[in-house]
C-alpha cells in the first residue's frame, strides 16, 4: 500500500508525471492525505469540470473565511472562479460584453511589438540569454496593463503586487505569505480604484472603461465584484501564461525542436497539453455523485488534476510524446465547463507572440542549464530561470 498522496509534495518532484500516471491507474476517484479527493484521468476530469453538481463557490466562502476583513479577502470571496450560479453567469456574461474577441485581435499587434521588444533587450552574457526574467514574467502582465489601459508608469508596480498575491492560491498558506498578499492587495485596490474612478470622467478605449460602464450601466455588476474581477485577471494571466511558455520552451530546447519550430496553433495546442501550467483546480460536490463508478459523497472538496488528465493515455496515444500532429480531444489546461478560462485565446495570442520574436532573434537557440529547477507554487508548475545558448 503507498502513501495516500499529498499535493503539498509536488514541489518535492522533479517529474510528476509518473506519480500522475500510479494515480490515474489506482482508481476513478483517489482519495488523498488531506481527506480531499482526486481525479486524475481525461474523462473523470472532464465529467467533474462539465456537471453543475459540481461547483467551485465554496472557495470563496472559505477564504472569506480564512482571511481578515480587507481587500484581499473582498477579492478571493468574489473572484469569478469561486462564484457559482446565479452569481457566476451573471458576472460572466457581462464581462464577456466588455472583454471580447475583437479586443484580444486588436491587441495582437501590440503584444507581438512587446514580445520582440523585450527580446531585443535581453542581455547575451557568455553566448547564453536567460527569459524568464526578461520576457516571460513582464510580458502578460504588460499585456493586462494594456488592456485594460493602465498607465505606463504603474504596470511594473501592479505587476509585483499580482505577484506577492499569488502564493494564496496554495494548499497550504504560511502566515507570512498570507499576510504580504494582504498588504500587497490593498495597494493594488488603490491603485485599480484609482485608474478606474479616472475612466469615470475620462473614458477611453479600453477594457477598463468598458467594465467601468457595466458596473455603472443598471448596478449589474458590483463595484466590489468589478475589483476583484480586474484584480483578477492580472492574477489568472500572469503566471499561468509566463510558465505555459517557460514549460512549452523547456520541452522544445529538451528535445532540439526550437530552431525548427514555427509557432502555430497545432504547436500552440501540444505545448499547451504537454506543459501544463496549472496543474489542478478544486470543485465540491453538492450533491451525492458517481464518478467513473465511485460514489463522491456531498461536500467533498475534489482535486481535478488537469496536468495528469493532459496525459491520460486512454484519449491520447503516447501521451508524454511531443507531437504536434496528433490527434485527440482538447487538452484540459483551460479547464472545461462554466469555468472556462475567459483569457486561453489571449493567452495563446502571447506564448505564440513569444515563441516567434524568440526564434526570429535566436534561430540557433538550444538548452545551457539542465538539470532545471521547477518551482510549485500551489497548482502553478514552471521554471523560475531558463538560459538558452544563443551563440
Ligand atoms: C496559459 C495561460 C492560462 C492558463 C493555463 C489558464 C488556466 C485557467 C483555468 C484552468 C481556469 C479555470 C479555473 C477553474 O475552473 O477553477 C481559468 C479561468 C480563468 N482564467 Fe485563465 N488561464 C490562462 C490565462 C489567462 C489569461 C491571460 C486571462 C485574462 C487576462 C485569464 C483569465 C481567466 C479568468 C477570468 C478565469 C475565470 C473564469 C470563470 O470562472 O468563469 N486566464 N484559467
């Protein structure tokens, strides 16, 4: 009999992928340490995902729970992700008459200026760039600012406020972890509250003043709904996307398929299975349910790891082979169901905008540091460094 298993020793794990596959293989439902549950397969992951018995708001109560009154603990108890219905497809549908297709199109210009800008400005030591500093981490928190229209001037700033943020988002939060995000959250608050009150009287042509207008359009939207929504689309684009293409790059320059590489959406598709960012997401069960044959009992917490469903070799053939031709159902690493990322097609826009100005500058790029160093900050897997030879 193994140990049941601990999220918390995933950042123990240089591969995860082969205690993924035991999981998967054990049963339907895994039960874990904590007393949670787990899936682990594409088709028990997605049935999760899709059935509304199946519901993510309790999060929300319980960081309202967790955290002292202020604006971290507005933020996490309304953030999209932790609604549920009626609240969620209200919030949804009208961020989705503000943050459109047509304003991720326009933006494309500009994210592809800003990828080869902060490309060309990568300092060469020795024959070898490092990107994740340089280029990985400012630019979807760049790409944020710009789209909501955030001055200039505070977009580093905002940028570390997301960041001392983020570590909430764990199993497990130390004191002092929890106590910088609530520092770092009510400087954040400020600043957005005050880009938001300068749409109110100078509106311009940017997400925010469209958010801006549904809040004030009928009280649809709630000023404290409106922040954590801003709040959080600096959190939910900002790791994922950097570690998506800092995974996505580490699994190209493994296998010496860089220089070759012509970043297209079928090359967009297989990083995005294959180097999964976000690892998990959590759901309850509201009800009594069978999942693949497994009685879930009402109000247990379920862990739906995405990264081991990308994997799951019963819906893809060789799954831990790099093969951008294959064929197969969606990768999960945007989630499924009512929770749908509302940034995959942003996200995928600036990895693409990233690969290209990175092969443009360095065709002959190949890996200068392994063994790599991966971090686990609760369900966000990525690379902290990644230096590439370039001479
Ligand atoms: C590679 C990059 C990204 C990945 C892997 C990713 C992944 C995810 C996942 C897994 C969820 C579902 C969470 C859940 O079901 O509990 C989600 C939701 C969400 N994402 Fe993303 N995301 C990425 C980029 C972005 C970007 C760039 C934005 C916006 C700027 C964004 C905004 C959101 C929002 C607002 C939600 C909540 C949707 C809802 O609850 O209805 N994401 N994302």
């Amino acid at each position: 009999m193994t140990e049941p298993f601990d999220p918390a020793t995933l950042r123990q794990l240089d591969d995860p992928f082969p205690r993924y596959a035991e999981l998967r293989a054990e049963a339907s439902v895994v039960a874990l340490a904590s007393g949670r549950s787990a899936v682990f397969g594409y088709d028990t992951a997605a049935f999760v995902l899709r059935d509304p018995r199946f519901r993510s708001g309790t999060l929300g109560t319980l960081y309202a729970s967790m955290l002292p009154p202020g604006a971290l603990r507005d933020e996490m108890s309304r953030r999209i992700n932790f609604l549920d219905p009626p609240d969620h497809p209200r919030v949804r549908g009208l961020v989705a008459t503000a943050f459109t297709p047509r304003r991720v199109r326009d933006l494309r210009g500009w994210i592809d200026a800003a990828a080869r800008r902060l490309v060309a400005e990568l300092p060469i030591v020795d024959g070898t760039v490092e990107v994740m500093a340089g280029l990985a981490h400012p630019l979807p928190s760049l790409v944020v600012s710009e789209l909501l229209g955030v001055s200039p001037e505070r977009r580093d700033e905002l940028t570390a406020l997301s960041d001392a943020i983020t570590p909430v988002f764990g199993t497990s939060v130390s004191a002092a972890d929890r106590d910088r995000a609530a520092a770092a959250a009510e400087v954040m608050h400020g600043i957005l509250g005050e880009e938001m009150d300068r749409r109110r009287t100078e509106p311009a042509d940017d997400l925010l003043t469209a958010l801006v207008g549904v809040e004030e359009d009928g009280e649809r939207l709630s000023h404290a709904e409106l922040m954590s929504l801003v709040a959080t689309l600096y959190s939910a684009g900002h790791r994922t996307t950097r570690d998506l293409f800092g995974n996505g790059l580490e699994l190209l320059v493994a296998r010496d398929a860089l220089p070759a590489a012509s970043p297209d959406a079928r090359l967009i598709d297989e990083i995005t299975r294959l180097a999964t960012p976000t690892h998990y997401v959590a759901r309850f069960a509201t009800e009594d349910v069978d999942v693949g044959g497994v009685p879930v009992a009402a109000g247990t917490p379920i862990m739906v790891f995405l990264a081991a469903a990308n994997r799951d070799p019963v819906v893809f053939e060789n799954p831990d082979t790099f093969d951008p031709d294959r064929s197969g159902p969606p990768a999960l690493s945007f989630a499924l169901g009512p929770h749908f990322c509302l940034g995959a097609s942003l996200a995928r826009v600036e990895v693409e905008a990233m690969f290209t100005a990175l092969v443009e500058r360095f065709p002959h790029a190949t890996a200068a540091d392994r063994p790599r160093r991966w971090h686990q900050r609760g369900p966000f897997r990525g690379l902290d460094q990644l230096t590439l030879h370039v001479a």
